[in-house]
C-alpha cells in the first residue's frame, strides 16, 4: 500500500500534455511559464535540435539513392508515399505505416510523424490568421454549429503567438486576411512584382497578391537565427530560423525547469473518476518495455494531432462515457475536415530573360480569398479559395525529356531556363456530420489498441469550388501576360492537405459540441484540447497558428480556473 502511494505521488503533476507537436509544444510552454509542473508526453522517440537533423546539411550527391524512394520503403511506408513529403532526405520524419496502421472505410491519407517535435519539424510554415467571416460563417449558411467565438476573442492571442513564433510578412489591410505581427517580409522576385501589379490593376484590387506570412525570420528573433535561403525545412533546420517545437517552445518550457519530457510513451486512455467528474491522468504504454503506467494530474491537455487525439477519446470508456470520454453529444469523431487542392494553373513569363533571383527562398506568394465574400453567396458553392505559388526559371532538369547531348548541350545547359509561374490553391472544406473516424474494434495495433477507422469525402460544394480553382488560375496569369498557360487538376482526397482538422468541435451547446468556447470538455472541465481536434470549420487558410493563438489562451484559462479551485 505504501509502495502503491509513493508510485503515484512520483507519477503526479499539476498538468500533463499529450503530445509535442505544434500545439503540444505551445501547451508545454505556456503551463510551465505559469508555473505549473508538466508532464509532456510523446508517443515517439526524442528528437534534439540541431544534434537530430542529421540530413540537413547534406548535398544531393551525398544520399545513396539521390533523395529517391526505394522499393522497401515504398512497401513500409504505403500511406507516407502517396504524396511528395516523404524521401531519403527526411525519412526518418514519417511513421513507418506497418508499425502504424489504420482503417480506410474511404481513402484517407495520414501523414503523421510519431517522434517529439512531430510534424512542427516538416510542416509548411503558413501562418494566415482565420477572419471575422470565417468565424461566423457557419451561423451565416447553417453548416454545422455556430462557433462560440469571434474574431475579437482570438485576435489579441493570434497577436500573442506571433510576437514570439516570428512570422514574416506583410500587412494588406484585407477584412479576409486580418493584419498581425510581422517580422519584415520576404521580397518577391521580379516576376512576381510583375504579376503583382498587373493583377491588383486589372482587378482594380478585388484580387490582390502578397508575399506569403511564413513562420520562416527574416532577421534574428529570440535567440534563432534567420533563414539561408536553402529551401531545406522539412530536414529540421540547424540554424533555428523557422518555428518548430525543438526551435522555439521546448527550450522555453525546459528553462523554467518545470518540464518532464517523456517519449516512447504511447496514451492509450484518459483515466475518469466518476466521483469527482474529472479526469484524474492518463494510461501509458511504454514502446520500448510494453510496461503500462499511469501518470496523474489536476489538468490534462490532448494534443496528439487531431485524429490521434480523437483515438485516445474514444478509446477512453467507462460507465459514465461508454462511447468515449467527454461524448454524450455523439459528436466526438464527427465533422472531419481537410483541405482540398492540387488545383491550378502554370504559365511561362517573357521579357525577364536578363534577370534572376538569390538563393532558394522557401516561401512563395498568396493570393488571399476573393469569392463569396458578401452576404450572399456570388457563386453556385458555398465559402471559398485561396492561392499560393511563386515564379522561378527552370533548371537543369529541363533538358532531360530531350536526351541531350554534345556542346551544343553543354552550353545551353550553362543558362537558366525560362521563367515560369504557377498558383495552386486551397479550398475550404465544409463540416459535415457523416465524415467521421471510430474506433475498429475488429483490428488492433501491436500494443492492443483498436485501430482508427476514417470515413471522409469531399462533397458536391468543393466539387464545385475546383471548377472555380482551376480557371479563375488560369485567368489570373492572363491578366498578369503570362503565356502558353495550362491548368491542371490533380485530384484530392481528405488527408492529402495534412489539414486533418474537426472530430472534437467547439460550440455552445452540450448536445451537439464536445469543447466549450475555451477548448474546455463541456462534459469532464478539467480536459482541454487545442490541436485542430476542436476547429469548428475549416475555413481555406492554413490552420496552425490558429491551433497556437487557441492553445495559448486555452491555457491562460485552464490556470487561472486551476487557481480557482475550479479544476
């Protein structure tokens, strides 16, 4: 008995967080900062800055296989393939998908990265705050539930996360895309500047083009280093000059000292003490032993990635939530949303053939939603798009299809190609009830964990919406004088994006939420979750700065709650 008291007294904490990720990451910050102790716990193993990005300073002719994808790892990694993401230069930042597998009721592409950091280390650094119509856009055409908050409530937490996260860019004055705190934007190139103002003239600035807002310095900022230009993130980046959980909110929360980061630490339950109604901690396998361990607290944060939190909820049964923790509305792991794209269009640019750029910049420009932006929806689809893209000269690779050869080859491969620009967009996804993931209670995992089933589409509505994607690109360019334009629609499927958001929505009412206005459980207080679990729509914009404004002040609230006594 003695033993059993001293065992949890050891395994408790003022909060636990369940994840490192991009959120995860925020949570372990902000707790700590306030002084509470934290446990953070990630289901992978460790990842140290800089020391782990071992690829990053490598050259192409240094991989064995050039960056190319072997047929034993195509074979292991059958999901991670599908899109561009994963290749001999950052393999080791993609689950193995035999390890990890899941039920496609539909196809659904899971890009995931189990180690800590999590996908901060790979994502693409897009950093657009949601606006005032986003936030109240359900209300206006009735899908799904209204959001319990507006554009007021999280603009001064959106002002918060970027003052520390340093994201660059440049403020338009858009209702669409709200101002914030920007580092100085990157420049654009030639072209660009080009394309720029013959659009906003043309369009008489209903269509506007900026730089995009990227969580990528443009100068030094809180210790990390600006950016070199090399195009190489998704390898982890030494120099610290983009916002990733290694490179920002980690060492702020291991300065405090209030931190116990664990990894290979699998959540496989959230415990519940149906006597106080709380959750009381958190059911542990550890990978490496298989031993199951619990870990206690006063607060708990889910931040394991929208659908991996979505898992554990389920997962987390007892006679008060038989249908999982926190679900009497029915509605945890409905509403999936992501976002659909691989929709545009590419043309060649003349007249700037004695002109080129330097370095390789890892960021592109935007071109910010303009459809149904009035109270009436101008077209036959509801919500809307954006852009993004860049202008560059080809390279070397242009003359592989022609095969080739001798001095004439020599030299002609000695000049840059022509210009090119290409604009890919964005769509916003709708909420819709049936798209769903459940437990399969059929299947389980190596550690005995029911797989996740996901059952998700793309409508009618974003059908409609690509018709749009694809010509209004085309358009565009030949406002700008772009030539021998070609558009292309390379099909979507949910996950593709890795914009997994929705199965824990916000909203005010009980029956047909999970979280409340403050990310907090509406059934068990003391459970918050901020990753893009609780996102009520999706809107078209990248989601992870919208996932850090909530975390942050998710937490301010869970620790003055705490202090309270209301927890």
């Amino acid at each position: 008995m003695n033993l059993n008291i001293k065992a949890e007294k050891q395994n408790t904490y003022d909060a636990i967080v369940v994840g490192s990720g991009i959120s995860g990451g925020w949570a372990a910050k902000e707790l700590t900062e306030k002084g509470l102790k934290v446990l953070m716990l990630e289901r992978g193993r460790n990842v140290e800055h800089v020391k782990d990005y071992d690829t990053a300073l490598m050259k192409p002719w240094e991989f064995k296989h050039r960056g190319r994808i072997t047929p034993e790892e195509k074979a292991s990694h059958l999901v991670q393939t599908r899109g561009g993401q994963y290749s001999e230069l950052n393999a080791k930042f993609w689950v193995n998908d035999l390890d990890c597998p899941y039920t496609e009721v539909k196809r659904f592409d899971w890009y995931r990265g189990y180690h800590v950091g999590g996908r901060s280390i790979t994502w693409g650094r897009g950093c657009l705050r949601l606006s005032e119509m986003d936030f109240s856009a359900n209300a206006k055409d009735g899908y799904g539930v209204d959001w319990p908050v507006r554009y007021k409530d999280i603009a001064p937490w959106y002002d918060y996360v970027e003052r520390f996260a340093g994201i660059s860019g440049q403020n338009e004055g858009l209702a669409q895309l709200p101002d914030g705190i920007f580092l100085p934007p990157f420049e654009m190139n030639c072209v660009e500047k080009a394309v720029k103002e013959r659009i906003e003239k043309h369009y008489n600035k209903t269509r506007m083009m900026t730089v995009y807002r990227m969580a990528n310095l443009t100068v030094p900022h809180n210790g990390r280093g600006t950016c070199q230009n090399r195009s190489l993130c998704n390898r982890g980046c030494p120099f610290g000059a983009y916002f990733s959980t290694q490179s920002a909110t980690l060492p702020a929360a291991v300065a405090t000292g209030n931190l116990t980061l664990r990894p290979y630490s699998i959540v496989s339950s959230v415990l519940y003490d149906k006597e106080s109604g709380r959750a009381k901690g958190v059911l542990v396998i550890d990978s490496e032993t298989n031993e199951h361990i619990e870990y206690y607290a006063k607060v708990i944060f889910m931040n394991a990635s929208t659908l991996g939190t979505t898992q554990i909820l389920l997962n987390s049964t007892s006679d008060t939530f038989p249908d999982g923790l926190g679900n009497s509305s029915g509605h945890l792991g409905h509403n999936l949303m992501d976002h659909h794209f691989q929709v545009g269009a590419s043309g060649r640019a003349e007249g700037f053939d004695d002109k080129y750029y330097y370095g390789r910049r890892p960021i592109g420009i935007y071109i910010p939603r303009y459809r149904n932006l009035g109270d009436k929806p101008e077209r036959d689809y509801l919500r809307g798009f954006h852009y993004g893209g860049s202008a560059s000269r080809t390279g070397w690779q242009r003359a592989i299809p022609e095969m080739g050869y001798g001095q004439d080859f020599a030299e002609d491969m000695e000049e840059p190609g022509p210009w090119m620009m290409g604009l890919g967009s964005f769509g916003e996804h709708l909420p819709e009830y049936k798209n769903r993931v459940f437990l399969d209670k059929t299947k389980k995992d190596k550690w005995g964990i029911p797989l996740l089933a996901v059952d998700c589409e793309f409508g009618e509505n974003e059908r409609k919406m690509r018709i749009d994607m694809r010509n209004d690109a085309a358009e565009i360019l030949e406002a700008a004088g772009m030539k021998d334009i070609t558009t292309f629609d390379r099909g979507a499927v949910p996950g593709m994006a890795i914009h997994e958001m929705g199965t824990a929505r916000m909203g005010h009412d009980p029956k047909t939420s999970v979280l409340n206005k403050w990310n907090q459980m509406h059934d068990v207080k003391n459970v918050f979750v901020t990753d893009g679990a609780f996102m009520t729509s999706n809107a078209c914009q990248n989601p992870s700065l919208t996932y850090m404004a909530f975390t942050a002040r998710a937490c301010d609230y869970a620790v003055k709650e705490l202090k309270k006594g209301n927890l």
